[in-house]
C-alpha cells in the first residue's frame, strides 16, 4: 500500500485594507496492489525526488530458479 498526504494553509493579512485572506489546499493519494509471492518483503525501498516516487522490489534469492514439471503421457 502506498499513500501520502499534502496539506497547505496560507493567510495573508492587511491591517491597512483590515481583512484577512485564509487559503486551504489538501491533495490525497492512495494506491493498493498485490505483490507476487517471490518478492522479498524486506527489501523494498522508496524514494521521492522532484514529484516521482521510486520503488524498488527485490526478488527472493530462491525465486531465480525455474522449476520445471514432467507431465506423463499415457
């Protein structure tokens, strides 16, 4: 699961003109997904840099050999 929050409050006030203006910006993201069941859990990291989150999955060391199946022909 990944999900982040931004929450922005501005306020500018003018004694002059006496009023004060309050500005309110609120950004949510949440996303879910599935991971096979070769992925190692405790190697998962992620970075953000200039708006782009990185994530990089690493793969058990067991997950790299194939398998291979006989099927009898009968």
């Amino acid at each position: 699961m990944i999900s982040s929050e931004k929450k922005e409050e501005k306020e500018e006030k003018r004694k002059k003109n006496n009023y004060v203006r309050k500005e309110f910006n609120y950004e949510s993201f949440f996303r879910s997904f599935y991971l096979p069941e070769y992925v190692d859990e405790n190697k998962i990291e992620a970075s953000y840099k200039d708006g782009i989150l990185h994530v990089a999955i690493a793969k058990k060391d067991g997950s790299r050999k194939k398998t291979t199946k006989t099927i009898a022909i009968k």
